[in-house]
C-alpha cells in the first residue's frame, strides 16, 4: 500500500487561510503524523499526514486521510481527562469544508462551557445573572 503523501503546499495554504479568517490574524500549523484505522475494523493502523495548531485552549488536528479524505478535531491539552471532539462527521472529502466545520464546532462547545446562552450579555455573564 503506498503511504499518504503529506500535505501539499496549496492544502497547507488552505488551512492557514481559513485560520486566518476565522482569528483575524496568522496561526501556524505544525506538521505530524497520527496513525489511524482508516477502515471500520481495519485491524492495521495507516501513518497519516496531519497539521495540528493550538488556538484559545484547544488543540485541533486535520488528518489527511488519502487523496481528498480528510479528517479533523480537536481537544483541550490541559484537561487531565484527554477528551477528543469530533465534527459528527467520520470523514470529508472537502478540505475547507472539514476546517470549517471543526473550527464551528469548538466555537460551539466553547460557548457551551462558558455558558453562554443567547439572550445572555457581557454583564450577564461577569455577574452571573440568568438572561431575562
């Protein structure tokens, strides 16, 4: 089996782009490799070529699965219980869709254990007040 080929240049772009837009500013990846079951019961474990970056707490990985596959989530590193986090989705074969999707659902569990509920303000949250 030929192995995963790393990212190219245009893909790495791509992430970094879309970080871009997402914190207002450039964020690095990194590049590493995470073995995976690429198949349901798949007993063999495939290296494959993932950028990983580290963004308001949590950590977010995009694991290039094969040609056009894509994997992502992401995880909070000072948390001792190591909880990973997916998209609900196993797989993309959309490169900005897979970033897209996985900054949102952060974005989302972010908010959720801040306890930001919609009708809540700035003040609301500092004084603890429930939202009217």
């Amino acid at each position: 089996m030929n192995p995963i080929p790393d990212f190219e240049r245009g893909e790495r772009w791509l992430v970094e782009s879309c970080l871009k837009e997402r914190y207002g500013r450039n964020v690095t990846t990194q590049a590493a490799d995470v073995e995976l079951q690429l198949a349901p019961g798949d007993a063999q474990l495939t290296a494959c070529p993932t950028l990983y970056w580290e963004e308001r707490g949590a950590a977010f990985v995009i694991v290039k699965a094969g040609e056009g596959r894509w994997r992502s989530m992401f995880f909070y590193p000072a948390e001792p219980d190591g909880e990973q986090y997916g998209t609900g989705r196993s797989e993309f074969d959309d490169l900005a869709e897979c970033v897209t999707t996985v900054l949102r659902a952060q974005a989302d569990h972010e908010k959720q254990r801040l306890g930001v509920e919609s009708g809540k303000t700035a003040l609301d949250l500092a004084s603890g007040k429930e939202a009217p």
